[in-house]
C-alpha cells in the first residue's frame, strides 16, 4: 500500500509526520512525505499524482477540521473520494466527532501510540 | 541490574566514585561562580542576587486580549513577558491573506501593522519591562514594530530590552516559520543583530534555541551541540561584517529546553556553559567575560507532556523547575499541564508561574550556587556531556558545517532518526513514562481529563481584517509604498535593511507588504523534503 503522510496549512512541527513515515516505512508501507506547509490543493494533486490509497494529514496548530474539510473537498471534486484521509496532532477530544462526520476515516490524537497508527494502516493494507 | 542509559545514549552507572573524576581539576574545570569558565553559574551569588525571570509563553487572539492576559500574568508576579504570535505573524502573512484563512489568532496573537503592536503593549512600560518575543522569519520587521512602540511610549533606547528569537537556523532544522532562503535569511539575522548592537545596546538580538531541536526529536547532546554550532555561525556572520566579537557577543542569549532526567539536565548546562566560553576566548578570541558567559532562558519541554491524566504534567512541571534552577537558568518558563491539548487557560498558567514560584521561595533550590558541584555522578556526568556534545558538533562538521547540513537536510534527517528511535525507546519500555507505558491505569486513557479547552473564535479574523482595512484607508498610502519600494531596492543591495524596514513600519505598511517587498528579491526557501 502507498500513503501519502502530509502537512497541510502553516504549521511547521513535523516530529509526528516523520516518525510516523519512518513507521510505516518500517511496516513495508510505501510512504511519500510532501514536507511543510503544503496547501490542499497541492496535496489532493500530490496524492492523485502517487496513486495513494491513505492520505495522512498532520496538524499541530489546531486548524485540523478547517484544513481536513479542503482536502476531503478537493479529492470529491477531482472523483478521487475514495482515498481515506487520516488526521494525526493536537485534536481535542471534542473535535475527534467532529472530523469523523467531515468524512475523515480516523482521528490519532496527541498521545496515540506508535503502534496503534500503524496497525490501522496494516489493517487498510490487508482489506 | 537494569541498564540504564542517559537520554545522550551513554550508559548511567548505579554508583560514582572518585575513581570517575580522575584528572579533574576543579580550577581549571569548574572555577569559581561568574567566573571563566562558568560551569558553576555566569553570577557569583547567582539567586542570591537576583531571581530567575519568569516568563511564560503567551499570546492569543487579537493584541487587545494579549494585553489584557499580560496584564493578568504580570499582577500575579510574573516580571517580564514571552509573546507568542500566530502563524500568520510568523509567516509574514497578512490576517486576510487566503493563507492564513483558519490560523488567524489560533497559536499567537496576531499582528498586521504597527497599530497591533501599540495595542499589544498599551500600558506597559517597555523602558522596565522586558519582553521576549518568539519570532524568527519575521523577527526584523516585528522588532522593528517593537522599538516603535517603545519609541511612543518615550521609552530611552538604552532601556529597552527585548528579546527577539531571530534564530532562523533552527527554523530550518525546526519548527519551520523559514521564509526567504537560507543566505538571505541569515542576512536579515545579522542585520538585526548589528542595528540592535548599535541602537539598543541592552536588547538581546539573537536567543541561539537548542529547545525546539530537541522538541523535534533530538538528544540531549545534540541539542546543545547544535545550539553551539548555530551560535558560532552567527558569531562568524557577524565577524564578516567587521564588527568585533565583543561588540554584539555579550548580548547572545540562549534558549533551552530542560526535561528528563535531571541530572542528565543540570550537567548538559554545565558542560554547554563550559563549552561556550572556550570557544568564544579561544576560537573567536573575545576578551570582554560578557561575551564568554552562556546566558539561557532554560525550561519548557513540552513534549515531556503527556495526554494521559494530564493532571500529572503539574509534577513533571515542578521536576523542570527544579532542574533549570539547579542548571543555573537566567530565565525559565514552564509548559501548561494542558500543553497537549490546547492554548493555555489562564488557571494553567498560573500554575506554571506558582510552580516556579515555589521553587524559587520554598525549595531552597535557590539559596546556594550549583548546589550539585563536586558530586561524583554530577561532575563525572559534566565530563561525559562535554564529550557527547563535542562529538555531535563534530559530526556536524563531518556534514559540511551547521549551514550546509541545514541546506543539504542532513541534520533535520538526524534529528527525524532521532525522534523515531525515541518513539522506540518509548515503546519497549527502556523510558518509561507513567501513565503511558509505565502503571498505565485500567479504562479509557481519557478518563478524568479535567482540562478546559481554548475556546477559539473564529471572529477574530474577521475583527483582525476588519481593523487591517481601517488601517490601509487612513494611512499615508504614498508614503507607505514608498516605503516599502525603498525596502525592495535596499534588498537588492547589501546594506542593512533594518533603517528601511523602520521606515516601512512607521508608515503602517503591513507585515505582509514588508514580507513581499523582499521576497520578490530574495524569493523562497525550497525545503529539502526527506523524512529520514
């Protein structure tokens, strides 16, 4: 399976992303990285260009729902919906809902285990 | 006997003895405090004199609920401030710049123009208040608004202190508010440092930060080593221009991050100290002791945090505290138990400045100079850091030095290997972390979770552009592009451009217009993208 980990609007912390990438690397995944401060626009186009089936959007600054909405937009109008968008960072409790009903298939907040985020996309990879 | 490795990697024995200090010699290793070469403390007396500054990070919103935040801060007995801006701020985007749409007010406040500034400040005194103020990228035209303001305000420039980061190395090796490409963004630090040398000889124009290195995944050695490396760059950036060492060097400061273990902490800041003053007396030859002492705001760690009963960061908070007083902090700030979850409340805060605050006054923490001096472990574990550190500022060499391994990527990839080791060493349990990998209680990770959330309003940037637009109407327009078209070909040059961006700010061009007026010279910064 290849992912796409990625980091979307003006945030500039990717301690998460890039060990995330190296995990899933690890795993046998295919990881392509955008690097910082990517636009949707340019991850929808990235991630359409890579034939990826997950993309991983990482935000820190707390403008996760606003940031994930442009992206899950952009693949619907481009007729690449069925790519699954992840979110990973700063995401309040309260917001987790929130994302779900966007359409973004899972939430790893601040604090999720290494190996839980990797077996959820083991288990993608397997189905 | 469980091995126990320090967070640098060497392994920690579970006894020290004087057959782990041979060869040491306390006059020539240690000295006495305030003196060369400062591995004690850079004071005499140190607390005894004079108390750490407290400092907390804050800032959110518009400037007129920063202000009014400072305010509280500052009646609950905090002496100086460390504002926090927004990303926009720090990107040099205007608050209705499409980018900055969702990031208007969200992880600082925000400023657009000089009128942001003056309120941010409205009453306080910045002839006795001093102010640090986290930004890099755009640290010329933010200090530029500064010293407006204190100019205002009718404060004399030999009073005013404040402290930019305008440290852009670590931008690009962390953090990433990196704008112009590498050559130009160093420029703009070195212009900085030199009108400030000149200007406001009591402003600290440049904190050298290890923090957030090590906050993106790196060791303990390697935070202070790469904090070394980026200090002596700046050094020779400066010595380029022909300004003497001991012109700017006694106004470097440096920012550092303190969690762990402890005294894994206390000695990385004695050997980072004795370290420091070696290389500025013998490689850069500076003769003033100011320009020899590591002068640091040490505290923070955030990312010692954890989401699990976050009540548990208070403890973890008073363990910081207490290792950046025992490693000889000139300033400290601490992380909100809330870190890992939102923008601090104001109940959060104000137990990280009463955390210090009982550290200062009640630990007795204070009362006596590097109290750890001549410990077996202590002493035996200066000597190792000082290896480790010496031998990280050397693989940095080995990359083509701190600026080439910046531009190649090869240090951000260190630190990125770093960080997934870490995240390793987390998960089999070699560092354990209570409430994560260690006693982890039984139910949902989230239970009890008392932590008030940030209420972010999205208003904020309506109200931000709103006032923008008031200000681009009144202003001066012509004298405003004039400005700014005198910035863009002052940047075409080599010349200082902190005289030119002054002369922008006073006629309210906003930060995004003095942003574009160099970019269009200086173009972009294209990031070496790899994650390991």
């Amino acid at each position: 399976m290849k992912v796409l980990i990625a980091k979307p609007g003006l945030d500039g912390h990717d301690r998460g992303a890039k060990v995330v990438a190296q995990a899933l690397r690890d795993a046998g995944l295919e990881v392509v990285y955008t690097g910082l401060k990517r636009t949707p626009e340019e991850i929808v186009h990235a991630a359409i260009q890579e034939d990826v089936e997950v993309i991983g959007l990482s935000v820190l600054s707390g403008a996760h729902a606003l940031l994930a909405q442009r992206v899950l937009e952009g693949l619907r109008a481009q007729g690449a919906g069925e790519i699954k968008v992840v979110v990973g960072g700063i995401v309040p409790p309260r917001d987790v809902e929130a994302l779900a009903a966007l359409g973004v298939a899972r939430v790893f907040p601040m604090g999720t285990p290494l190996g839980d985020i990797v077996a959820a996309f083991k288990e993608w990879s397997r189905s | 006997m469980r091995d126990i490795r320090a967070h640098a990697g060497f392994p920690v024995k579970p006894v020290y003895g004087p057959e782990d200090l041979a060869g040491f010699d306390p006059a020539r290793d240690l000295g006495a405090p305030g003196e060369y070469p400062f591995t004690r403390g850079i004071h005499p007396h140190m607390y005894r004199d004079r108390l750490w500054t407290m400092r907390q990070y804050i800032g959110f919103g518009t400037p007129g609920e920063t202000n009014a935040r400072f305010k509280y801060l500052m009646a609950h007995g905090q002496d100086a401030l460390n504002v926090a801006f927004d990303l926009p701020t720090q990107l040099g985007l205007d608050s209705d710049d499409p980018r900055a749409e969702g990031e208007v007010g969200r992880v600082g406040m925000a400023i657009d123009t000089l009128a942001d500034m003056e309120e941010a400040f409205a009453g306080i005194p910045l002839d006795r208040v001093s102010v640090s103020l986290t930004i890099n990228g755009m640290a010329a035209p933010i200090t530029a608004m500064y010293y407006a303001v204190a100019e205002k305000q009718g404060a004399a420039a030999d009073r005013v202190v404040t402290t930019p980061q305008n440290d852009i190395l670590k931008e690009f090796i962390a953090r990433g508010t990196w704008i112009y490409p590498v050559e130009p963004s160093l420029r703009l630090v070195a212009d900085l440092i030199e009108f400030s040398a000149k200007r406001y000889p009591r402003s600290n124009p440049v904190s050298v930060c290890g923090y957030h290195i090590r906050e993106a995944g790196c060791t303990t050695a390697q935070e202070m080593a790469y904090g070394l490396a980026i200090a002596a760059a700046y050094v020779q950036l400066m010595l380029a221009r022909g300004m003497s060492v001991d012109e700017f060097a006694p106004r470097i400061s440096f920012n550092f991050t303190c969690w762990g273990k402890i005294f894994e902490e206390v000695a990385k800041f004695r050997a980072g100290r004795r370290l420091y003053a070696r290389m500025m007396r013998e490689r850069f030859g500076a003769t003033n002791p100011r320009s020899w002492m590591f002068r640091s705001l040490i505290g923070g760690g955030g990312s010692a945090f954890t989401v699990q009963e976050p009540e548990n960061n208070i403890v973890r908070g008073a363990y910081i505290a207490l290792a950046a007083a025992l490693a000889g902090a000139q300033t400290m700030a601490l992380p909100t138990y809330d870190e890992a979850y939102t923008i601090p409340s104001a109940k959060a805060q104000l137990i990280a400045l009463r955390t210090m605050q009982i550290c200062a006054e009640e630990s007795g923490a204070a009362d006596t100079v590097d109290p750890l001096a001549g410990s077996y472990h202590v002493e035996a574990l200066t000597n190792e850091m000082e290896t480790a550190i010496v031998a990280e500022m050397d693989a940095v060499e080995r990359m083509g030095g701190i600026v080439e391994a910046v531009k190649s990527g090869a240090l951000q990839a260190e630190v990125a290997r770093q960080a997934y080791l870490f995240e390793q060493r987390l998960a089999s349990g070699e560092i354990p972390k209570v409430a994560v990998n260690a006693f982890v209680s039984e139910g949902p990770a989230d239970a009890d979770r008392e932590v008030e959330l940030y209420a972010f309003d999205p208003k904020v940037a309506e109200a931000q552009a709103a006032r923008l637009a008031r200000i681009r109407r009144e202003r001066d327009d012509r004298a405003a592009r004039a400005a700014l078209a005198r910035l863009s070909g002052e940047a075409r040059g080599q010349g200082n451009l902190m005289p030119a961006i002054g002369e922008a700010v006073a006629a309210y061009a906003t930060l995004g217009e003095i942003n574009r007026a160099m970019k269009d010279v200086f173009g972009e910064h294209k990031e070496p993208v790899r994650f390991a």
